[in-house]
C-alpha cells in the first residue's frame, strides 16, 4: 500500500469520524448513528425518548383516574334510588375515590422520581463526553475539541479553515507538507489535499501525523 493511498484514507476516515460527531450533537430525535461500538442515539433522541416515556406513564395515570370517576358517578346514580344502599355504596365511592388518589400520588411521586433519573443520565452522559453543560449566551456557537484533548468546548462561528497540500519529493523520498490559511495554492501542485478545521496534519520522522484540535500558528 502506498504512502499515497494510506494518506487518502486518512483523510477519508477523518472526514467520516467528524460527520458521525456532528449527527450525534446535532441530529434530529429520530436518528440513530451507526458506529462501529455499535448504534448511538443523537442527543435530540436521548430527550424526546425521555419525554415519550413520561407522558406515556402520565396517559396511563389519567386513564384510570376517569375510569375510578366514571365508577363513582354510576355508584352515586344507583345510590339515589336505593335508598337502604346508599350509605354502603357512597363509603365505598369515598374508599375507591381514595385509593385513586393513593394511587395517583403514589405514580406521580414515581413518574418524578423516574423522569429526575432519566434526566440525570442525560447530564451524565453529555457530561462523560466533556460537553459543556450551560448553553445560556452560547447561540449561534459551533461545538470543538479543546486544544487539550479533555471535552469539548463552544467557538464563535467564525469558520478558520485551513489548507494542507501533500507532494512527494522529486526523488520519491520524502513526503513534503505544505500548509497555510491565508496563502493562495495550486491544487494541481500537490498528489493529495485537503481544506479543514480541527484537524492538524505535521511530518514526524518523514511520517504523517494527525491529531485533532487547533493547529499552532507559526510565529513569524
């Protein structure tokens, strides 16, 4: 395999990792990107599968409340015509109507408690990636890796692209990096390039490295 065609497929997996990164942060909730770990849902899908789940619960709780009411209102109506029942049927009435309540406190404290967890694993696991966790003034803003590696961090949409051109030397010998924001390059000139942000392409021991993050300007 050839230096060229390693270096192409560098790039390709770059371009490909960076797209699944972005569907993740900002696919819609119906999406789920396929990695190679395995699927994982967008953060939009995280909430709404949340949100689904508790007004599942919450339907299910209102239903049997109408249903206990419908009951009491039919026990009522027997009541007023029979008369030597109506003490039994209305303390009945008054312990059913009861239980309900129990019971729909008893859910309602439930569908909390499990809607504070499910919350909870959402924080843990925007914040387990090293997402930032307050979005207030940050409209607008594009998600980037810090320059340490350790989360991600919100920019300005101020778009830096930079260009980085590849050529052989003339002898075959040597991988020659060509790099620059500013600069106007002949694409023609080089085997290989590419125009992108947060990525950093270096030559090590005549080898290509890459790593993730912001290039260092160079100083003049």
């Amino acid at each position: 395999m050839s230096l060229q065609t390693d270096l192409h497929q560098a790039v390709a997996q770059v371009t490909a990792d960076s797209a699944l990164l972005h569907t993740v942060v900002h696919g819609t909730a119906l999406q789920t990107v396929i990695t190679e770990g395995g699927d994982v849902a967008t953060v939009a899908k995280l909430l709404a599968d949340a949100h689904a789940r508790i007004n599942l619960a919450a339907d299910g709780i209102l239903a049997q409340s109408h249903a206990a009411a419908q009951d009491a209102l039919t026990s009522a109506e027997l009541a007023s015509s029979e008369a030597d029942r109506a003490q039994t049927t209305a303390h009945q009435g008054v312990a059913d109507t009861t239980a309900v309540l129990n019971q729909m406190q008893t859910s309602g404290n439930q569908i909390l408690v499990d809607a504070e967890a499910v919350l909870q694993q959402v924080i843990a696991r925007l914040l387990a990636v090293g997402l930032p966790d307050a979005l207030a003034g940050a409209q607008g803003m594009l998600l980037r890796v810090k320059a340490d590696e350790s989360g991600y961090e919100l920019v300005p949409t101020v778009a830096s692209p930079r260009f980085y051109g590849f050529a052989l030397s003339v002898d075959g010998s040597e991988l020659l990096l060509t790099e620059g924001r500013d600069q106007t390059f002949e694409a023609d000139a080089f085997d290989a390039w590419t125009v992108t942000e947060g990525v950093h392409f270096a030559l090590e021991n005549n080898a290509l490295a890459m790593k993730l993050g912001m290039a260092q300007e160079a100083q003049p």
